[in-house]
C-alpha cells in the first residue's frame, strides 16, 4: 500500500458520498414536489363548488383563452390520458 492507492480510496469514498448525496436530494425534491402539488390540489377543491355550477364548454374555452401554446398542448395531452384510462 502505497499514497495512491489511498488516493484511489478517498477518490472512490467522496464518489460514493457524491452520489448517495444526489440520490438524497432527489428525494427530497420529489417529496416537496409532491407537498406542493397536494396544497396546491387544496386550491382546486376549494372552487368545486363554483366549477360545479359553469359548463364544461366554458371551462374549455376559458382555457384557450388563458393559456400559452405550451400550456394547452400539455393540458390536451392530460386530457387524452386521463381520458383513455377511463
């Protein structure tokens, strides 16, 4: 045993940490991910009563009106699941 092969082990040691460390952080940013998307959903639920009482055609152009390119392929493309799997 020599200096580098210590090397070596302190290299392959803080690789180890490195990426336990990310593994870590990827956890953590899915749980908070996942936090804000249920206090957002809290939002939502707080309007059911009101989305109760307008149309579904007018929640649909209100969309188109409101939202981006973007923003409207992503919600078409929930909408093509959602309705799929039903």
């Amino acid at each position: 045993m020599n200096i580098d092969h210590f090397q070596q082990l302190a290299k392959t040691n803080n690789q180890k940490k490195q990426d336990y460390a990310q593994r870590a952080q990827a956890t953590i940013d899915q749980g908070v991910s996942d936090i804000l998307k249920e206090l957002r959903m809290h939002d939502v639920i707080s309007y059911l009563p009101q989305i109760k009482e307008k149309t579904m055609e007018s929640f649909v152009y209100s969309l188109r009106k409101t939202n981006t390119y973007e923003q409207m392929d992503a919600i078409v493309s929930w909408l093509e699941k959602w309705m799929n799997n039903e």
